[in-house]
C-alpha cells in the first residue's frame, strides 16, 4: 500500500509545548488567568467582535447561547438536519424543540426557503451552521425571519460556526453577524488546542448575561473586576471556563493563523483543480463557494451521483492510502430525534447529499505533497468509474 494519508493531523511546532511550559512554571492554571484573557482579546481584535468568551467547547458556548436566549419548554429552534448533534442537543437541554430544515445542494448549508416554511408563532431563534468553513447564506436568512417580523415576532439567529474559525461572510468574520457566535477548537478544527470553544456577541445584554451563565450562574467575574463587593448565585449556568493551559496551546495556534490558512488553502485548490477532469465526467460533483463567501478551507468535499457508489469508493480509496470519510448521518431521522418529534420530518435532499457526501484529507502538512495526493485520488476515481462502464 502507498504511505498512508490520515484523514487528519495537528498542525503544530515547538510553541505549543513552550506556552504550556511557561503557564506550568507560573500560579495560574485554572480558567479566565493571563492566556485566557489574552486570547480573547486577539480573537476579539482579530474577528472585530465587541465580546468573546472562551469555552470548554462548541457544544458548551450553544448550550450558553440558548441559556443567553431563554429557550423553554416549546420554544421552536430551526436548524439543518445535517450536523453535528451538539446543535440540537443544546435546544433540547433547555426544553427547546428543534425544527430540522433542508440543507442548500451547492455548499450544504441552511436553505433560506425551507426556513421561511418552518417559521412559527414558536419559533425563537435560527442555528445557521457554516459548513466546510463556507458562510450561510445570512441575506436570505434574515429575510425569511424579516417576512414574520411584523407582528414583533424576535427570532434570533445563533451561528454554528464550529467549523468556522476565520472564514468571512464579505467583509464580516464569521461567528461575528448572527445575535450570538460558536466556535470550536476541537483538535480536528484548523486552530486547535485539543477541546474548546469561544462565544461571541456584539450585544452587552446578552453578553453580560452570557458570563454568569459561564461563571456557573455568578457575578464573580464582575468581583474580581471590583466591580461589586461580593458575588452572588444570580442565573442558571455551569462550568464553561477552559483551563489556562487549554488557553495557552490555543494563543501559539493563533500565532500560526495565516500559515495554517495558506496552507488549507493550497491542499482544497490542488483537489478542486485536479478533479475537476472526473466533475466533467459527471463522476462526481466538487463543491463551490458562494461569491459572499471567504472560506476557511476547513474541508474538501464532493458528491457521487449514486448513493450506492459512496460506500464502496470510500473503500477504494482507503485501500489506495486515502483516509476519506463520510459526514453526518442526518439528525432527524435519528432514533432519539424519532422519539422526540411529533411527527416524521422529510428532508429529502438533505438524505440525498448526506448519502452521497465524500470528504478528502485536508490538513496543512499535507501541502507539500497536495498535487501528488490530488492525483491519486483521481486514479482512484477513473479506475473506479471505469470499472462500472462510465
């Protein structure tokens, strides 16, 4: 078999162990220390958002947002039925009901037309999640929520931006547009620090409300400002805050933000260009990246025209030393989202792209080596399709 390609691989150097090093040598290793507060303010800067809270992941900052937001018992959230299942689990913590919508075939994310349909007098808020680190289509989202403003409906729009970390909607970071932002810093994410996430908001309200939630329901971080005299039990909440540790590993990631970027980008061009032989054939289907977009080059995706093809290619390619992979297996047909709705949910192309989706390796090591990658995948496709008389 040929050297092996993983499906993934941290991007790291000397200053990662260096910044945990200086942190174990100091007094401050528990949450909101020094590295903390420093990567805050560079990711604040950085993306221009007025707040930012760091996280012990994305799936903590969506359970904060629907705390920020109070959502309740019957309150209505609409989101894609293709993610991950921290995006719904955070709506059904709170007692929310997710409302699961189709996904847009050109870049997998949530389709503007099918939300304006599930839109009720319920219907509280609106988890865009930026797919592949490709924007939502936040014209069209706003909108479909526009059209039932009249009667003073407020729906909020919370991005799932996960996969997202320096991807821009024009000239707006995204994580930055919606009424609330998410991001993860999973170690399979572009940063990185292992697990953590970050919360943004331009609002103080919420954003106030947001660091008692993270604070395990307290004013503390307003003592420890001097801001009050002592601090109180004073909302729901839990322990959200990352170790300074954590902090630390992710202000060295940061340092390599634009090389990290530069680096994706190379290995998504290469595939995109040497594929594109195999899009012609009408073998597969490469994915595109709306004008409005400026993408984080988080994944490489295509589409087979069968879903019977998927599976049995992903094979090949595995055995040609290529780590593909599938995605998500759609939420709503999932046996708890089944137990949960009231009624079936059919999202017809979201099964269908779903069944048909293949993700290529896409890390920055891989750079060196992108055109030689890009054209074995290719060889893996022409003998692949040929085979089946194509």
């Amino acid at each position: 078999m040929p050297d092996y390609i993983p499906f993934n691989q941290i991007f790291k150097d000397h200053t990662e162990l260096e910044a945990v090093q200086e942190i174990l040598s100091g007094e401050t290793w528990h949450g909101d220390g020094p590295a903390g507060k420093r990567v805050e303010a560079k990711l604040s800067k950085w993306l221009d958002s007025r707040f930012v809270f760091l996280t012990t992941s994305c799936t903590h900052a969506l359970e904060m947002a629907m705390m920020v937001l109070e959502i309740g018992h019957g309150d209505e959230v609409i989101l894609p039925g293709f993610t991950f299942v921290s995006t719904a689990n955070a709506v059904r913590m709170q007692g929310g009901i997710p409302v699961f919508a189709e996904i847009k075939a050109s870049d997998l994310t949530l389709d503007p037309v099918d939300v304006a349909r599930k839109i009720t007098p319920a219907t509280k808020a609106v988890i865009p999640i930026h797919y592949a680190g490709v924007s939502a289509d936040f014209e069209g989202i706003r909108k479909a929520i526009a059209n039932h403003s009249g009667s003073g409906q407020q729906i909020a729009i919370v991005e799932d931006a996960a996969q997202a970390v320096g991807a821009w909607w024009n000239d707006q970071a995204l994580g930055t547009i919606g009424d609330i932002g998410c991001f993860s810093f999973h170690d399979t994410k572009n940063i990185t620090c292992g697990e953590g996430g970050a919360f943004l908001t331009q609002n103080r309200e919420l954003a106030e409300k947001a660091e008692w939630i993270r604070e395990k329901g307290t004013n503390r971080s307003a003592f420890l400002r001097g801001e009050i005299d002592k601090y109180t039990w004073i909302s729901q909440g839990s322990s959200y805050i990352p170790s300074d540790l954590l902090a630390g590993v992710l202000e060295a990631q940061l340092e390599k933000r634009n090389q990290i970027l530069a680096l994706r980008k190379q290995v998504w061009e290469a595939y995109r260009y040497r594929l594109q032989e195999a899009a012609a054939r009408q073998w597969i289907t490469l994915p595109e990246i709306p004008e409005y977009a400026s993408s984080n080059y988080h994944i490489f995706h295509f589409h087979v025209p069968d879903p019977a093809d998927r599976d049995p290619l992903l094979r090949a390619l595995k055995d040609a030393g290529i780590g593909a992979s599938f995605h998500y297996i759609p939420l709503h047909n999932a046996p708890f989202a089944q137990k949960i709705l009231d009624h079936p949910v059919s999202l017809p192309r979201t099964e269908y792209l779903a069944q048909t989706l293949i993700r290529l390796p896409l890390y920055p090591d891989l750079a060196r080596i992108s055109d030689d990658v890009a054209d074995r995948v290719m060889k893996v496709l022409t003998r692949f399709f040929q085979s089946k008389g194509r």
